[in-house]
C-alpha cells in the first residue's frame, strides 16, 4: 500500500483542524430522536439541528470521523465500491464560510494533501432545474477552475444526482458537487464534455465535498433561502483508500482485504464465486457493527438488519456445502480492526459472538428442518407444489425462496410460481395494513422500512441463482 487507511484518516483531521475546524466525536449507527432514520448513515445526520439553528454547534466549523450504515445500497453490495457499512470523512461550515472556501479546501487536500494528480479528479456541478425554478450552480464550476480543476472536467449533472434534498417533505437543501476519481480506461469510456459521464465503473466517486444548504423547501414546496447558509461534505475512506493505492475494489483495502482472505481460507476446496466472498465480507463487517451496537436480531425493526445479513453468509456457506466455517475468526478480525478506533467493540466482544452464535446456529436448525419439510412435501405432491406451499416454506422457515425452488427441482418438480407469487402479494397487503397500526415500528419510517424489505426480499431471490450454476 502507497498510503494506508490510517494516514488517510489523520491526514484529513490534521488538515481540517490545521484549517480551523474543531474535531467532534463520531456518533453511535443508532440514531438518537431521529424517527426518520434507520441507521445514520452520513456524518451530517447526527447533526441535522445545526442546519435548521435547533441546536448550535459548538464551532462554525467542525470535522469527525462517522461510521455509516447503508441498507439501501444492499442490492450494490458486490460492485467495486459500495459497502453497507463505511465510515465518512466529514467536514462543516455552519453559518460561516461557503462555496469559494469549501471548493479551495477540497481541492488542495485532494491535490496537495493526498497528492493526487489532477488529471484524475472530475468534478460535478448542478446543472439547475428549469421545472423548479432552481438555476444552474455557475458559482461553483467557477471556483473549481479558479482553484485548478481542468474546465473539460467539470461536469454537469441533474437534479437527481446534484441537489441534495431533505428525506422528509421539508427542510434545509441545496445544490451539491461531488469529486470523481478517474480509475483508467480497462474501466470504461473516457468522459468527454456535453457526453456521458460513467459513474458506475469508471469513475468512482469519491468525496460530496459540498452540499450548498441554502435552501428551505417549505410546505408549499418551494426553494425559500435558509436564514443562514452552511457546507456539509463527506468522503467515503473506504473509496479514498482504494483509489489512492489504485486497487481494483474496495475488497482489497488494508482494512478488507485480511476479511477476504480468511473468507477465501475458509472456502477452500470450493469453487466460490468472487462476489459470494465479497458479499460475505461486507455481511460480516456490518453484522459486527450492528451487534457491536447492541442491535439484537429479530425480525422486525432494525434488528432485522443483522438477521438477513448474517442469514444471507449461512446460505451462501450453505451453498457450498462449508462444514465447520469459522465464524469467529472473522468476526475477530472485525473486532480487533475497529478496536483501533472505537472502545465498543472490546467492550462487546463476548455480546457479539453470543448473539452471532445463537443467530447461526438457530438459522441452521431452521435450514435443516426447512430442506426436511421440503422434501415430505414433494413426497406429497404431483409434478407441481403448490404456490401456498412454497410460500408457508418460505414464511415459516425463512427460506429464500430460490433455495426452496431448488430442492424442488432436484425433486424433479416444478414450483408454482404464478401461485407463489399470489400468495406472497395477498401476505404483503395484509402485513401492511397490519403496519398501519403497529406502534412498535413508529420508530423507523415506513417507507425506509418499506425500502428496505424489498430490497432485501430481492438480494435473496436473486443471489441465489448461482446455485444452480454449481449443481
Ligand atoms: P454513490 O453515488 O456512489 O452511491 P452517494 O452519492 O450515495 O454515493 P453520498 O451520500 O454523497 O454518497 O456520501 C458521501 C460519500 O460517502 C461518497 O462520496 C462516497 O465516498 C461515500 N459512500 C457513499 N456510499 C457509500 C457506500 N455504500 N460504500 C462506501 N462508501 C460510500
Ligand atoms: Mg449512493
Ligand atoms: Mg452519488
Ligand atoms: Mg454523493
């Protein structure tokens, strides 16, 4: 490694800080009097009151390290550069400095600081919005060139990607540019101005080194300005780290790769796919976060999160017939990297190990008995098992889906899928109503939730079409 993950991270701190930004503590992944909120998962959820003037922060100008959770970027899980879990290099100007500061500092960390060339870096810009009455951010591409950004590439980009609104129907926004790294041609077609600019392999996106709060969206809907402005910026050092050695993905990082390794250790003699490894890895990581926050599995709310994930390794380890895997090694390797950093995860080790055991080896029993069922219930039928059957199977037993279509087959029978799918339409209507009046999720918002089981429902539908490639 050219730069390791831990000079990565001082080297931002001390620069911030040299720069008058006082260092603030990262906050839990749970968020506190935050309804509308999972997990945090951004250096600025934490600090949302400082925006709206609720609350003062202590300085104008802050900087931390915020470890994140994304669940909604579960279905990215195996690209190069998207993890469920990461931590955030964040910095802040509330009611203080703006645009021109924010974009002079970014760019000279990134190119004095990190030393970065800039023929690498790309910066996007809000291309304003016609519909709603938002112009072009011409300000901000401006300084980019004043500070030394090559002009051809400054980008513009839409609404969607360049202006930061609220999650909920109100509240601070504003215009946003964000730093791309080029990672070289083996990934994709060069961007050239007025073209398209590839953001999903080629260049990877680094730092949102600011989002320009300047507005209130307010309940009529429209953009009035803010009574003070701030800057919120955060950097993924998971995606600094890999870039800055110039690896391939986020996989093989100082901080990852010893996870892979012990993964592919433990998978030997296996034909295991790549990305099984490396949804393993992420799985294991943010399992060990979650645990070592307290979050106990279950199935509802946020424990739900730790239970698919540590369910979607065993059905992977499932699916290559891994006897005795170490789990614990893995969860060690975690625990002693976060150690360096957090005083939690020491604290909790023998919390997390209980609860990962008692989660791996209930969910075993539930495979076992689960793959039992299945085949007495072929015994009983035709050529077809019943749509209900399957979806009882699946419901009762917490089976994916594809795993029980699977067995089936080896069965030499077919599922009704057509009927399966009804049954699981007809199950989903009711436990929505259901929700409706339930007072213990009025914790997380329903359409996080929402979000989240269907993107989760399809990671394990879909994940397991590698099995049959292996039979
Ligand atoms: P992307 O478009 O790649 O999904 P984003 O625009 O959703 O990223 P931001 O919300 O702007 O990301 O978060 C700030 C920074 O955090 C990003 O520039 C990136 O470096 C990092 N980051 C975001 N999501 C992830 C993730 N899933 N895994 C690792 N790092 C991430
Ligand atoms: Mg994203
Ligand atoms: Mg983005
Ligand atoms: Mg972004």
């Amino acid at each position: 490694y050219c730069i390791t993950s831990d000079e990565i991270r001082n080297i931002f701190l001390d620069y911030f800080k040299k720069n008058n930004h006082m260092q603030i503590s990262g906050s839990s992944i749970i968020p506190k009097n935050d309804p509308t909120l999972l997990f945090i998962n951004s250096g600025m959820a934490p600090l949302k009151t400082y925006f709206t003037g609720e609350e003062i922060p202590p300085e104008k100008n802050l900087c931390n390290i915020q470890p994140c959770i994304r669940t909604i970027d579960i279905d990215e899980i195996g690209d190069r550069h998207h993890l469920t879990s990461f931590e955030m290099l964040g910095s802040w100007s509330f009611d203080n400095y703006f645009k021109e500061d924010a974009i002079k500092l970014a760019f000279r960390l990134l190119t004095e600081g990190y030393k970065i060339p800039k023929e690498k870096l790309y910066a996007t810009v809000f291309a304003g919005s016609e519909k709603l009455g938002l112009s072009m951010d011409q300000e901000s591409a401006d300084i980019w060139k004043e500070a030394g950004m090559d002009p051809a590439h400054i980008v513009p980009q839409p609404f969607e990607d360049n202006f930061w609104g609220p999650t909920a129907e109100t509240g601070p926004c504003g215009p946003c540019t964000e730093v791309f790294y080029d990672t070289g041609e083996e990934f994709g077609e060069a961007y050239v101005p007025g073209g398209h600019f590839d953001t999903k392999k080629r260049y990877i996106e680094i730092w949102n080194a600011g989002v320009f709060m300047q507005f209130n969206k307010n309940t009529k809907g429209e953009y009035e300005n803010l009574k003070f402005k701030s800057v919120d910026t955060g950097a993924g050092l998971e995606r600094l780290t890999m870039t800055l050695n110039k690896l391939n993905s986020v996989y093989e990082i100082d901080s990852l790769k010893p996870i892979v390794d012990l993964i592919q250790e433990e998978m030997k003699g296996t034909e295991v796919a790549e990305r099984d490894v490396h949804v393993m890895t992420d799985h294991f990581r943010t399992s060990t976060i979650l645990l070592a926050a307290g979050v106990q599995p279950s199935n509802t709310g946020r424990g739900y999160i730790p239970r698919r994930l540590i369910r979607k390794c065993c059905t992977i380890i499932h699916k290559y017939q891994v006897e005795n895997f170490n789990y614990e090694k893995i969860v060690d390797k975690v625990i002693k990297h976060y150690a360096k950093y957090y005083d939690h995860f020491e604290a909790n080790r023998a919390n997390i190990l209980k609860m990962l055991q008692q989660e791996i080896s209930s969910y075993n029993e539930i495979l076992k008995e689960g793959i039992q069922r299945i085949e007495k219930i072929c015994e009983k039928s035709g050529d077809i098992v019943s749509g209900n059957d399957a979806f009882v199977l699946v419901t009762t037993y917490g089976l994916p889906y594809a795993l029980v279509e699977e067995y089936v087959n080896k069965c030499g029978k077919k599922v009704d899928k057509e009927g399966y799918k009804k049954a699981e339409n007809h199950h989903k209507e009711i436990s929505r109503n259901e929700s409706a009046h339930d007072k213990d999720d009025s914790q997380i918002s329903n359409q996080e939730l929402k979000d989240l089981e269907s993107s989760l429902e399809e990671i394990v539908e879909t994940d397991f079409s590698g099995y049959e490639k292996l039979s």
